[in-house]
C-alpha cells in the first residue's frame, strides 16, 4: 500500500476527537486510509443501498446495532447527512475519542451539516490524490514532471498500473453519470460535459464566468451552480486574490485550478507527454499541479491553507502568496533553466511591499534548489518544506 503523509495527523486527532472525518474527491484514498489507520474499527459503506435505507430511516438503531468497543467506519456520509444530528447525540452520551471516523466526498454537504452538529466534536481531514512528496517517498515518482502532469496522481493509477486514458475516461463518465445526477437535475449531461472540459482549457487563468457560460450555451445563474458543484466535489479549485492592495487596484476575481492535472488533461485531449509539451496550457498545468502541492502539504498535515494570488490592474502578478506570520510570495515558472526574468514580479512584489527577498521563492520545472539574492528557487519536490519554513536548502531536497 502507498504510505500516505496524512496517517501520522489522523492517529493525532482520533485521540482528541470523538469524530473525525476524512474528506476529498472519490478515489482520493479516503476508504484505504481509514480502513488501515483504525483497521480494528467496524466498516460500513453507504454505497451500500440496504445500510443507506437503514440508516436513514431508523437511525437511532442503526448506530445501536453496529455498536462496539473499538468504533465505527462510515463511508460516504454525505448519503445520510441527516444521520450526523445522532452522531452527535451519541458522542455526547458516550464521550469515546475516535469512535467515529467519517469519510465523505461532497464537502458541501458534509461542511453544511456540521456547521449545524458537530462543530466542536469533529477534526476533519482533507484527503486530496497523492501529492509529489508521498510520490517520492514511496519510489513513485517519474523522472519527468510533464509525466506527472499528464498522469496525474490519483493513487490507482500508481497502485494497479492503470493506464491514465481510459482510467480518467471512467473517472469522468462515472462522476457526471452517477454523482451530478445525484447532486443536481442536470437536464443535459452534454452540456455538463462541455462545462467541464471548458473549465480545463481555462485552468490557470482568471475566471470570467459571464464568457464561460456563453460559451457553453447556459446562464450565468447554472454557471455559478455548477461551478460550486465542482468544488464541493473536489474537481475544481478558486484561488482567491490577495486583500492587501498597497495603494494599487487588484483584480477581484479568483484563478481557476484543478485538484488533478491528469483529470485536466483528460478533459483537454492530452494524451501524452509529447503532446503537453507543445500544449498552450503547459504552463498554467505546471501551476497548478505546484499550488495543488502546497495545498496537500498543508492539508495532510492537517493545517488550514491560506493560499492567494496578487495582481494589480496593470498586470503586475505574484501566482501565489501564502498568508502567515509573514506574507510568502511564491512565482511557478516551468522552465529548467533558471534565468532572471524568474524574479521579475518578485523584485516588482518585494519594493512595493518593502518585504525581504529572502522570505520569496520561485518554484521552477528544474532539478537543482539554489538560494539567489532576489529569493529562494526549489524544485517541485522541494515543495513540502515551505510549510517549515525557513526553508533550509539542500541540492538533494
């Protein structure tokens, strides 16, 4: 099994936690994780229609059949939403940590009922595919980037040796078939589809949701639904701009990114390293795949992210800036070589800001990490460690 970065946070927080819950897209690793972290637990799926009927229709003796000294599996939750308010009622009769443990691939569902339920009682976990470190560290990890970003990284793939094509064919066949269906009534599947695959041929960009629902033939009205559909389902991502404005007008509309690369080729007909290369969203794929790596750096260990971008409106632009204890402005370039129009934005970012250079990086398509003067390049292995930052170098990290 593939040894996944998040199993170290889980054990912490299921001995803080009555519930935690383990959230992310569908074969993300959600059941793989939560079977084999707490593997003396009781499992129980609600893909399962019998359990799903029983459950919601007599919930209080659901949970009294399957109770038991170690605890319970319950997955995909957001098919019984309504079974969290007993959840809830069980764990403040009983107080047992790590009893339950959720797993759920709707975060909106889910998010809306412990917002009403569980706050307070619930650590939750977001799952995402896996991330170019758990590559790595599991000897996973292809030689060249473009073969990550066609390939993508959901773990099957690496798991069972399973061609990308067809496997992302099914992948998205299944999610529009089976869960859109059950989410909203999308009246015509084929236009779902082509929202979809016009969201990929915009990955990177700013989202202009006026041009993307004209383009599909729908209102701006579905756009919106089916945009929070998307991200509800861990598909999509908006990269929100950054609020400090330094005197300067900023542009207010998000950035539009996918959580997989190889689902974004997919949908854009990539099927093959060769043909990436030469692809005109090669770039904004590198970019994503190296803000989606922060993101799991930050969520597998079990840490909030706060990720933006800054642009003015003359197009000065930082792709990334995370929001800490100091503001951490990051360029994504995907050339090998570094050259100094890397630092542009960052030397135009650090004088508007009056910020040290030093507190900068470029993430860049290369193999070597080197400390400059204007800020700080790594590899995209080397992305994990911006969460310990200070970064501390090493041409091997």
């Amino acid at each position: 099994m593939i040894t996944r970065d998040v199993t170290s946070i889980l054990t912490q927080f299921a001995s803080q936690y009555p519930v935690v819950s383990v959230l992310g897209p569908r074969q993300s690793g959600k059941t793989t994780i939560a079977k084999t972290v707490f593997s003396e637990h009781m499992y129980i799926s609600f893909e399962d229609l019998d359990m799903r009927t029983f459950a919601h229709n007599d919930p209080r003796q659901f949970l009294a059949n399957y109770k038991n000294s170690k605890g319970i599996i319950l997955d995909e939750i957001q098919h019984v939403p309504s079974l969290l308010s007993y959840i809830q009622t069980y764990v403040d009769a009983n107080e047992q940590l790590g009893y339950f443990i959720l797993t759920g691939s709707e975060n909106f569902l889910i998010s809306q009922a412990i917002s009403q339920t569980l706050a307070g009682r619930m650590a939750i976990v977001t799952l995402l595919p896996l991330s170019i470190h758990e590559l790595a560290n599991n000897a996973l990890l292809p030689d060249l980037t473009a073969t990550i970003i066609c390939k993508g990284l959901y773990p099957r793939i690496y798991d069972k040796h399973i061609a990308p094509l067809s496997w992302y064919s099914f992948y998205i066949q299944q999610y529009v078939e089976r869960d859109i269906r059950q989410i909203i009534n999308v009246h015509s599947l084929g236009d779902f589809q082509r929202f979809l695959k016009l969201c990929a041929g915009r990955i990177g960009q700013i989202l202009n949701i006026s041009s993307l629902a004209t383009d599909c033939g729908i209102s701006v009205t579905t756009a919106r639904s089916w945009l929070s559909i998307l991200q509800s389902s861990y598909i999509i991502f908006l990269l929100q701009p950054h609020f400090k404005n330094f005197s300067k007008r900023l542009i207010k509309s998000p950035k539009l990114y996918f959580y997989d690369t190889g689902l974004a080729c997919a949908l854009l007909g990539i099927k093959e390293e060769e043909q990436l290369l030469t692809h005109y969203a090669y770039g904004n794929l590198f970019e994503s795949l190296a803000i989606t790596e922060i993101l799991k750096t930050y969520h597998n260990a079990g840490e909030i992210p706060h990720l933006y971008f800054w642009r003015d409106s003359i197009g000065h632009e930082i792709d990334c800036i995370i929001d800490g204890p100091v503001l951490v402005p990051i360029e994504i370039k995907s050339g090998h070589t570094v050259n100094a129009n890397f630092f542009t934005a960052l030397n135009y970012w650090n004088d508007l800001a009056q910020a040290n250079p030093s507190n900068g990086f470029v993430i860049y398509g290369g193999t070597d990490n080197q400390i400059r003067t204007a800020g700080n390049v790594i590899t995209l292995r080397s992305v994990s460690k911006l969460l310990t930052y200070p970064l501390r170098l090493s041409p091997e990290s």
